[in-house]
C-alpha cells in the first residue's frame, strides 16, 4: 500500500473532543463569542493558551424547555451526530477553527434531524469565517 495515499475521514466523536473542563467552560461562556441559528446557539472561543488539537465541544438542552430526559438526551444524541458527521468541515482550515465550541438547543419544540443538520452545517461554516 502506498503511504502517501489520502486517509479517510475519522468520522468518530472521542473523549478528547468532549469539553470537560469548568475551567474551560466557564471561559467559554464568559468570553467566548455567539450567535443564534434557530434552534441552535452557537458558542465559541479559542484561548490564548495553546489546547489540543482538536476543537471540543459541549452540548446543552435545556430542562425548561424540554422537561422529560428521555427528550433531552435524543435531542443532544442529534446534535452530536450531525457534529460528527460534520467536523470534517474544520479539517482544512484548523488553524482558524476554534478550540471551544458550545451548541446549545434553543428550540421549544423538537426539529427533525435534517433541520438540526442543516443549521449545524450553517453554524460550523459561521464559526470558521469569524
């Protein structure tokens, strides 16, 4: 097999790319930059200090709009897939993505996966161009 041939695209969701950190978060949130594409909140911020090389991510649905876990956490599960199948969008331009990223589910109501897809796609360009 030739080395040189072109990888494929990791289309996995690991540990490391999870945001863990209050530390991290906390800044996120207090100095990170934001913007609404309906019925997700885009939150994002890189440090100063250099981080991994990958962007992590955080994902949030609120238990005011949405009372019942069971709807919470298929909500995050969709959120989360359509990242994963989407972050290859960062790959070319790593330099300007940023190391931390929120989305947050706004919505009062359940969207399909394709709505909440679309707009992932949207935010992620969004991100990128800032």
């Amino acid at each position: 097999m030739n080395d040189k041939a072109e990888q494929p695209i990791p289309y996995t969701f690991s540990k490391e790319e999870r945001l863990c950190s209050k530390r991290l978060i906390s800044q996120l949130f207090s100095k990170g930059s934001s913007f609404n594409l309906y019925p997700l909140r885009f939150v994002y911020y890189t440090p100063e200090e250099p981080l991994s090389g990958s962007t992590q991510l955080v994902i949030s649905v609120s238990k005011r709009n949405f009372k019942r876990a069971v709807d919470r956490n298929r909500l995050k599960r969709q959120v989360r897939e359509a990242y994963r199948l989407n972050k290859h969008l960062f790959t070319p331009h790593q330099e300007q993505a940023p190391r931390l990223l929120a989305i947050i589910y706004i919505g009062k109501e359940k969207k399909s996966f394709d709505t909440i897809q679309k707009k992932l796609i949207s935010g992620l360009e969004r991100c990128l161009i800032k």
